[in-house]
C-alpha cells in the first residue's frame, strides 16, 4: 500500500482541492470586490489548515512513548484543533470589522456573475467535502482500522480511546 491510504489520502485529496479553491476564490474576490467571496475564501483556507493539522495529528498520534517523550503524541490532535479554533477565531474577528467598514461605506460588486459562478463552485466543494468525510469516523468503523486495516477487537485494545479531528473540532469516541 501507498503512505497515504484511508482517512490519510482523503485529507491529501480534500488538501490539494481546498488550496486550489482558495487561489480562485480569493483572485476573484480581489477582481469582482465581493467581501462575501473573500469571507468563504478564508473559511476554505481555515479548513485546509484544520485538514493539514489533522494529517500531522493522525501522524504524530501513532508515535508511541519514549525517553524523551513519556506519553508519546497521543494527544497531538487536541493542540492541533486549540490552534486551528484560535486562527478561525481571529479570522472571523477580521472578516466582522471588514464587514462594519462595508456597511458604513458600502461598495460594489464588480463581475457579479464571476463571483456567482464562483461561490456555486464553492458550494458543490462543501458538499464535496461532506461526501468524501461521511464516512471517516472510527466510531461507526465496521469492518477495522480505516486507517490500519486492523480489526475491530485490535483497535478496541487500545488503552487510550480515539479523537477524531475534522474541521478543527476534536472529539474522544
């Protein structure tokens, strides 16, 4: 098998897609003035990082315990959304004051069927990207790891349960 296999290449897919949809969505809102395009432009970029830090996470998550680190990086994934919830945070904060600016000085959109196209395309990839993660959870993993391929009773030996990181939310199953 490849390095990439399970929930691995599809978090590479949806990285490669995102950062693609991030390039055209933000050059056209730059060209078409739409802060509504940029605003869904940013939410793809949050989800790329939240998707970059989960690949690491899923990684850094199978190193087990050594010297220099006791508990391994079990827990890597639980830093990795507290990162991603500061950016989007951050990033929501700036789109709110850009928003005040619009609304005090309203603008207008240039190219609006440009930026209609765009944001149709952007739809179809949010559902693109609700069809390729429906099924990514350990917790509803029938037939083993999707990760390892291992069997179901290999994985419920773990001696720490699983988190699962998707879109910058953690959560233990």
């Amino acid at each position: 098998m490849g390095r990439y296999t399970g929930r691995s290449s599809r978090l590479v897919l949806m990285c490669v897609v995102s950062l693609v949809l991030f390039a055209v969505e933000i050059s056209v809102a730059y060209v078409g003035n739409s802060l509504s395009l940029a605003s869904d432009a940013f939410a793809v970029l949050s989800h790329l990082v939240s998707m970059i830090i989960g690949l690491f996470g899923v990684r850094l998550s199978r190193v087990r315990w050594h010297k220099a680190s006791t508990f391994g990086f079990s827990r890597a994934d639980v830093l990795g959304a507290f990162g991603n919830t500061v950016f989007a945070t951050a990033l929501m904060f700036s789109i709110f004051v850009e928003a005040i600016k619009r609304f005090i000085n309203p603008q207008k959109t240039e190219n609006a069927l440009l930026v209609l196209i765009v944001g149709i395309v952007g739809l179809f990839f949010n559902v693109f990207n609700y069809v390729i993660f429906l099924d990514c959870c350990y917790c509803h993993a029938r037939h083993g790891d999707t990760e390892t391929g291992k069997e179901p009773n290999a994985v419920a030996q773990r001696s720490q349960p699983s988190t699962i990181l998707l879109n910058g939310f953690s959560r233990d199953c």
